[in-house]
C-alpha cells in the first residue's frame, strides 16, 4: 500500500512524501544506494511498530512530472530517447551489479522517468558528457543481497513479452536483473 503523507522536521516546513507500508521484507539498503546516485527517491526512514507493517517514508515524486516508464513508453515517438533511457537503465545495473545486489522487479512499471510538463523527457548530462533519461527506480519488496534474497513464490509467470530469470522461490543472483530488462526492452527497441 502506498499513499501520500505530510513530513515534519523540526524548525522547518513540512513536505509531502510517499509512505509505503510493507508486511514483509524490504530491500531498503539497496533503496538507499540506489537514492545515493540519484537513480531512486531518498529514503528518509521507516517506522516499525509492533503489530502494525512497517511504514517506509520517501521522497514524493510529483506525477506530473514523474511517470512510469511503462506510461511513457506507450507515447507517440517515445524511441527517440531509446538510448538517453538505455543508457540510465544500465547505470543501475552497473550500481547494482559492482555492489553485488540485485531488485528483482526491474521491469517499466517500476522505473520512473521525469518529465515536463508537455511530457518531454528530462535529459541529465553526466561528467563525460553523455546525455541520460532521468530516472528512478522504485518498488525494492525483492531487493537484497545478490544470491540470498528471493523470487517469491507466487508471481505472475504469464506478463507477456517478460521472461523471468531464476524459478520462483529461487535465488536472485548477479546477471538475473539485466537478463530481466534483456527480456522486455529487446522487444520494444533496440537502442
């Protein structure tokens, strides 16, 4: 479940955040690395009271300048940013990849690209110069250490053009992440 909320910190103004709340793990350590480079909301805390899920409070991403990737790739002439997005995507995944954790999830529903307001990407330039889709990535339920987290059990075998590393209830490891994206963006373009 997630919706928004109201942060207060002492001496200053309040901000609007979004609260997940989570009944089982969660992958907040990869959440928290992925935010250091930018590539996921901060992550201000939690809240972990007994009986209750635990409440995960990050950054608010605005929808009418953030959109799923998903979204934005079901618009008119969305290919012409192909390699500005490709480009972001293996950024996490070398993150991922030289920290030896994995997400699990990484499909276009769970990467966020940002936006103006006539719903042109945001384009960011990185110290050598090449021009990245500004993206987060979102949803951490399977992220963890590569190796010893899990696939859970139950999950939906039959997303069409999607083809799952790893069985369910095995191992996420190293290589399964981009062997995911692999799965879906090679049937949409290639950059």
């Amino acid at each position: 479940m997630l919706f928004t909320a109201s942060l207060s910190k002492p001496s200053s103004l309040s901000i609007q955040v979004f609260v997940k709340l989570v009944n089982r793990r969660y992958g907040e350590e990869v959440h928290e690395m992925l935010a250091d480079h930018d590539l996921a909301p901060v992550l201000y805390g939690f809240s972990d009271l007994e009986g209750a899920p635990k409440a995960y409070v990050m950054e608010y991403l605005d929808p009418s300048s953030w959109m799923t990737l998903s979204a934005y790739l079901a618009l008119p002439d969305s290919s012409t940013h192909a390699k500005s997005i490709w480009l972001s995507i293996i950024k996490v995944l070398e993150v991922l990849q030289k920290n030896h954790k994995v997400h699990g999830d990484l499909r276009a529903p769970n990467i966020l690209v940002n936006v103006s307001v006539t719903g042109e990407l945001i384009l960011v330039e990185d110290d050598s110069g090449i021009s990245r889709a500004k993206i987060k990535v979102v949803d951490f339920d399977w992220a963890g250490d590569a190796g010893k987290v899990c696939y859970p059990l139950s999950r939906n075998q039959d997303i069409v053009g999607l083809t799952w590393p790893g069985e369910p209830g095995g191992f996420i490891r190293n290589g399964h992440d981009r062997n995911l994206v692999d799965s879906w963006w090679q049937k949409i373009f290639r950059p």
